[in-house]
C-alpha cells in the first residue's frame, strides 16, 4: 500500500477539511450573488419609482437631478468557472476519497489478517506452553522415579555385595571344617594303622 493507515487517516480527514471548505467558500459565492442581485433589484426600483416630484406651484422649476446609471454588481472572475472548479475539485476529492478508503479497507483487512494469526499463533503458544508444562511436569516424574530406582539398584548392588561376602566367608569356614575333617581323618587312619601295628606285634611275640 502506498499510505500507512496514520498517513490515510490524516489525508481522509485533509480532505474533508478541504471538501467543507470548498463548500464553505460555494455557500459564500452564492451569497455573495444573492447580494448583488438583490442591490441590482434595489437599483431597478429606485429607476422605475424615480425620486419624489416638485411642487408646481409657480416657483420656478429646478432641473431634475440627473441620476446616474446604476452600477451593474461586478461579478468576481471566478465566479462563472467556480461551480465548475469545486465540481471537478469534489469529483477528485471524492475519487482520491475512495480510492484511499479502498486501500484503508484492504489495510484493515490485512491487520485483521495479522490480528487473526497473531491470535492463532498465540492460541498455539498457549498450547505449547501447556504441552511444555505437562511434559517438564512428567520429566520432573520421570526424574524422581529414576532416582528411586537408582537408589533402590545401590541398595540391591549393597546387598548383593553383602552377600557375596557372607557366603565367601561361609565358603571359607566350610573349607576350612573340611580341611579340618580331612586332617582329623588322616590322624585317625594313622592311629589306626599305628594301633594295627601295635596289635600284630603282640600277637607275635605271644606266638
């Protein structure tokens, strides 16, 4: 567009100013018409009734005055070509009047245009914001939930580790109950064999 809508406005309301002044200066050509026809009436009348007549007793006459021509109401030079004019001036008026109001129209159809998608981007970014919201919200439960479950694995590893050892020492003092078993046999079978020896010497020494 050619005009913002403050530079529209302010043409739109030149042009009135303008409009209401060539009317105001037609109304005062008419008047001033008016005017000097009526002053040219009052002249006419004044030539048709004349001045008031002489006595005519016998005093001698005195020549009758002479009146001049009545002056004919000049008429300014404008005056034949101002309907004209201010008809023209109007039709341009007018013409740069519609023109503008159409271009005024499309750029308040074009702001209620931008108005509509800044609405609908706003209405969209509200949503998002609640999308946002939601979804900081369920990381926020996501998180928690982690660092439960996270604790609840270190407490799984502690006692996973608690009994690995525990069952390690087990192993330990199992081993070792079998290693002492295992010693105590070996004594016994060579207290045994040792007890065997001593019986089969006395037995033949009794031979």
């Amino acid at each position: 567009h050619d005009y913002t809508i403050a530079e529209q406005n302010d043409l739109i309301k030149s042009l009135q100013e303008r409009v209401n002044q060539l009317q105001d200066n037609n109304i005062q050509e008419n008047f001033s018409i008016k005017s000097a026809s009526k002053k040219k009436g009052i002249h006419t009348k004044l030539i048709t009734t004349g001045y008031p007549r002489q006595s005519t007793d016998n005093s001698p006459t005195t020549p009758s005055p002479t009146i001049p021509p009545p002056r004919t109401p000049t008429t300014p030079r404008n005056i034949p070509n101002s309907n004209s004019d201010l008809s023209a001036e109007f039709q341009k008026l007018l013409k740069k009047a519609s023109v503008i109001e159409n271009e005024t129209s499309e750029s308040r159809k074009h702001v209620e245009s931008l108005e509509s998608n800044v609405a609908d981007k706003e209405a969209n970014l509200a949503i998002a914001k609640d999308q946002l919201s939601i979804l900081q919200k369920e990381k926020q439960d996501y998180m928690e939930l982690i660092k439960s479950l996270s604790e609840q694995l270190n407490e799984a590893q502690a006692q996973i580790e608690n009994a690995k050892y525990s069952v390690q020492e087990e192993h330990k003092v199992m081993e070792n109950i079998l290693d002492e078993e295992r010693k105590a046999k070996v004594k016994a079978e060579k207290a045994r064999q040792a007890l065997e020896t001593q019986m089969e010497q006395i037995m033949n020494k009794k031979r």
